[in-house]
C-alpha cells in the first residue's frame, strides 16, 4: 500500500512539474533574427526557466497571429502527448502493484 502510495505521488509531481518553453517549436515559425535570439535563449545555462519564459513571450508577442495560434498548437499537442503518456505509465505502474 506504502509503495503504491509513493509511485502515485512520484507521478502526481512528475506531472505537475513538466512545464518546458518549448524553444523549439516557436524557432521553426519564426524569422531569421528571432530563430538567433531563441538559439542564444535556449544555450544559455545560466539564465533561469522563469527568465527564458519571458524572453521567449516577448519574442512570441511580436510575431503575427499565424505564428501565435500555431505555436499554442504545437504546445499543447506535446502537452496532451505528455499527459496521455503519463496516464499510461500510471496505469502500468497500478498494474505492476497489483
């Protein structure tokens, strides 16, 4: 019951705690200057999650409504492919158990 306990929890903050910017997918619809400034965005080591989230909603708000409703859809593609592939770890995990 204890390990059942644990793994739940485990996947519980798993789920909870994948939030990526997704640089990439906003670098295939941009221009040239903004794929630059998204490299340099995603190499860099040093700057914070919170830090890059805001330089890439700065580079996202600036381009057209295309590029935005395609990059939303992209990201919450990925999003539903994470949290579907989460419920199925979930339940082998279950099934594991007993």
């Amino acid at each position: 019951m204890r390990a059942t306990f644990l793994i739940l929890a485990f996947f519980i903050v798993v789920s909870f705690a994948y939030d990526p910017i997704f640089v990439n997918d906003l670098k295939a619809l941009v221009s040239d200057d903004d794929q630059k400034a998204l490299d340099i965005i995603d190499k860099d080591q040093e700057m914070n999650r919170s830090k890059k989230k805001e330089k890439v909603d700065e580079i996202l708000a600036r381009q057209s409504e295309e590029v935005k409703k395609s990059y939303e859809e992209a990201v919450q593609h990925k999003k539903n492919r994470r949290q579907t592939t989460m419920k199925w770890r979930l339940i082998a995990a279950k099934d594991l158990l007993g």
